[in-house]
C-alpha cells in the first residue's frame, strides 16, 4: 500500500511538513526490519497497564520527545503509563512500511504483554501515521492524541474545506487515491462517532496545518479539540501536550 508515495507525490514533497526546500536526494533514514524506540517506564508503585506511542515529526527524532520535556511533563503529573518513542523516520511511510512496523514490532507485542489500554500520540507526519494506523488497526488502540497532523493532499484539503468534513461527499475512491480513502475513514468521527479509536486534536493558530486540522476538530467534540498561539514547532506542541496530559483522559499513579 503506497499510501505514502501517493500522497506525497515522492518523497521531496515532504516539504509541505518541514516548509523546507527538498529534493528527492533528501535521505530519508535507513528502514530496518524493527524499528528503533526509545523506551521510559512509569515509576508507580503499582502495576502499569497503559502504554503512550510517541510518533515524532518529518525530520525529528524520538529523542526530541525526551529533549522538548513531553517526557518529563509526563512524569511530573505522575501519568501511569509506560512510553515508547518510535523512529517512524521518513524511510517508513515512503516504503509503506510505517503501519506494519508499529503493529509488530510495538502495538502487538504491548497486547502480548498484557498492556489493557493503548494510546498513539503524534506530532505532524506522526499524526499522519497515527491515523493510518488507526484506520487499519482501530480495535487496537484507545485512543489518539495528535498535535498539529499532516493530514496529505491539499487538493482533498480544499475540497473538504468547502462543504466542511460533516457534508463532504466522498465520492469514487480510486484504487491508488490513499489520501482519499484515509479522509473517508476520518469522517467516520462525524457519522459514527462510536466505532472508531477517541481522537484528540490540537495544532497552532499559526500552524501551516490550522486548516486541514480544523475540518477533523469541527466534527470531534469540544473538549477534544485544543488550540495555543504559534505555528509549526515545539513550543505550541508542548503547551498542547501539556493541556492534555492535564485532562486527566491518562490515568494517574495510585
């Protein structure tokens, strides 16, 4: 499944996440046959059965999650869950690897052992990856955070934006239109609310994305929508992750 490659039209239009100047030379990281994480346990006294999966951005690292204090914040609010930051580089979606990736080598393995609840939290290009994830493995998870999503075309975008995701008419679904399909999957937030993993949302007035990220949130309930001042960086994704961590939605240590 190409979805990718599709929707990206290769990999130098990566560029409509960074806002860089790329080219097809761009290196896009080595694809192994497991991912590479980083793993942090929760220090409870009690036993732990929820698992975060951090997906980073485009060109970020999952030692930028540890770097820019989601981890520390988490641990500061005393969350009980144990964390894996995954390198879902740019190398897995453009192979199309990035969804099977997760399930056997992070998703599966959790349920093995004996974690109840599962949650992918995404920044940009991670959000991305949470949504295809969740569309093809939805009974998998509980629940998504995503902060400031790639959400593909902006042709599809646009579309959208004209009816609003609530009104959009689908329409044909080419074989190869992956970016189309996903969309089809993200209305299901607006006409069956109730069969699909619980999605939280959060992006930058600023943001590049604020747009495309407003057509999910106008369908998801109020308070699983969250916006801050800023654009396309860390500092609005902190303050969002810290905005959800203080929800309470993850359980806490006892």
């Amino acid at each position: 499944m190409k979805y990718f490659t599709h929707s990206l039209g290769l990999i130098c239009l990566i560029a409509l996440v960074s806002g860089g100047l790329l080219t097809a030379c761009m290196p896009t990281g080595i694809v192994k046959s497991k991912l590479d994480v980083i793993e942090d346990s929760a220090p409870c006294k009690g036993g732990v059965d929820t698992l975060v999966v951090m997906l980073p951005g485009a060109y970020d690292t999952p030692a930028d999650f540890v770097r820019h204090g989601f981890v520390a914040d988490l641990r500061e609010r005393q969350i009980a869950a144990d964390v894996v930051m995954a390198d879902t580089h740019v190398g897995y979606y453009s192979s199309a690897l990035v969804v099977e990736r997760l399930h056997q080598d992070i998703v599966m393995p959790a349920r093995e052992k004996g974690y109840r609840h599962i949650w992918l939290v995404g920044i940009s290009l991670g959000g991305y990856g949470s949504l295809l994830y969740s569309k093809q493995h939805g009974e998998m998870i509980d629940g998504m955070f995503l902060m400031a999503p790639f959400l593909g075309n902006r042709s599809l975008i646009a579309e959208i934006g004209k009816s609003g995701l609530a009104r959009w008419s689908v329409g044909n679904i080419a074989s190869a239109d992956y970016d189309r399909a996903l969309w089809a999957w993200i209305k299901t937030y607006s006409t069956a609310p109730t069969t699909v993993p619980p999605l939280y949302i959060g992006y930058g007035l600023e943001d590049r994305f604020a747009g495309s990220n407003r057509l999910i949130g106008d369908v998801l309930p109020p308070e699983r929508v969250s916006t801050v001042e800023g654009g396309h960086t860390w500092q609005p994704w902190l303050a969002l992750w810290e905005g959800f961590l203080d929800r309470d939605v993850l359980p806490r240590c006892r």
